[in-house]
C-alpha cells in the first residue's frame, strides 16, 4: 500500500513539473526583455503610453508631454521628447550622453526635451552613476524593462524621438559620432527649420561603435 502511495505521488510530481514552463534564468548576455514586445518600432506609428519614475521619485506620464493630453487639470504644453534607452554598463551609451546633453542645451527653449531611461537597474546604481558622470539630463526608471519591452528594445543605446503628437518620428539603436547630424536634421526638421541647430564638433574622427547588446541584470555588486 505504501509502494503505490509512492508511486501516486512521483507520478504526480514528473506530471507537473513537465506542464510548468521552466523559469530558468536568461541565457548569458541576454535580458529578460530580449525577444520580447513587438515586431518593431517604425517611424509613423503611435507609440504607447506609459509612467515612470523620475530619479527624483516624482511621476512621468507621457501623455502630459504628447499625445492627448490626461485631462483639464494637467499639463497641457506639448513637446518633441528624445529618449534615449541605457544602462550604467553600456559603453556606446557612455559615449552618447554628453552629446545628448549638449543638444538638450541648444534646443532648451525651443520645445525638445531630453530623457534618459534606464533598462534594468535600481535606483541606487542609477543614482550613483548619474553623479560619478555629472549627467544633467532627467533619467527615468524603467527597473522592470515594462516599458523598454514596449518600445522593443533590445540593444543599446536605443534613441526614439517622439513627436507633439505622440507619432514615432525617429528610432535609432547603437552609437556612432556621425548620427548627430542626422538627429540635428530630424529635430529641426519637427520644428519646421531647415538649418541646424547645433553643429557637430569640429574634427570628430572617433571611430564608430555599434549598438551593444543588451545583457542580464546587474546589481550595484555587478552580479546578475
């Protein structure tokens, strides 16, 4: 009687461990979000809504931004958003920021603004990366990649800029020195411009880097 109790229950255990899909962590050097959202993000496609929290702890609705607005009582200005994708160990996005940060100055009182996200990480390295770096930009926190799952990202940096409309105008991935000046001419072009606003620093011959992969999560210690 003992024996075919046993045997109920082995049966029992190999049944349920062959109906639940494993969770077993992502393959090395690649992040939970990896494969997942959809196809793509394509110029002219609306892009989604979302919220998320500012390094500061405050909200960030995008839709108090562009798009439709909430209601009445929120903010009502629309803007031309950059958002640029990143995580503290990615080289390309080291490489990115000081140039995002000189075209968030040059375009401050024409109606761009400037945000970093970060995929992936907490607060604390965030912060602490943020000031190692002295990055003046605002950073929102996408510690749990829902909304860098919505925008398929999946190498970094990933750089989209947003329309008043809320409309896909740009979708970029990876670095390279020379995409300023694509960047230049899209922005003014939104803004109905048609000579730049910021020119590219005189002399640049640093050689171009690709888009890094992303990787699994990593802990202020650098263990996933």
């Amino acid at each position: 009687m003992k024996t075919s109790i046993n045997s109920i229950i082995l049966c029992a255990l190999l049944t349920a461990t062959l109906a639940c899909p494993s969770r077993a962590a992502p393959p090395a050097g690649q992040s939970p979000a990896a494969g997942v959202g959809p196809a793509g993000m394509k110029s002219g496609q609306p892009v989604p809504a979302f919220v998320l929290k500012t390094l500061d702890g405050q909200d960030f609705y995008l839709r108090d931004y562009c798009g439709e607005p909430r209601g009445k009582r929120f903010r009502q200005d629309r803007n031309i958003l950059v958002l640029s994708f990143f995580t503290t160990w990615c080289k390309n996005c080291k490489l990115e920021i000081p140039v995002l940060q000189e075209m968030a100055s040059a375009y401050r009182d024409q109606g761009i603004q400037f945000y970093l996200v970060n995929v992936g990480q907490p607060k604390d390295t965030v912060s602490a990366y943020v000031f190692d770096q002295v990055i003046s930009l605002p950073v929102l926190l996408d510690q749990y990649e829902v909304v860098s799952k919505k925008f398929s990202v999946k190498e970094l940096p990933t750089l989209t800029v947003i329309g008043r409309d809320a409309v896909l105008a740009e979708y970029h991935t990876g670095y390279t020195p020379d995409y300023q000046v694509k960047l230049v001419t899209k922005l003014d072009s939104l803004l109905g411009k048609t000579a730049p606003a910021v020119k590219p620093a005189a002399g640049d011959t640093s050689a171009k880097a690709g888009p890094a992969k992303k990787k699994g999560k990593k802990t202020a210690k650098g263990s996933k």
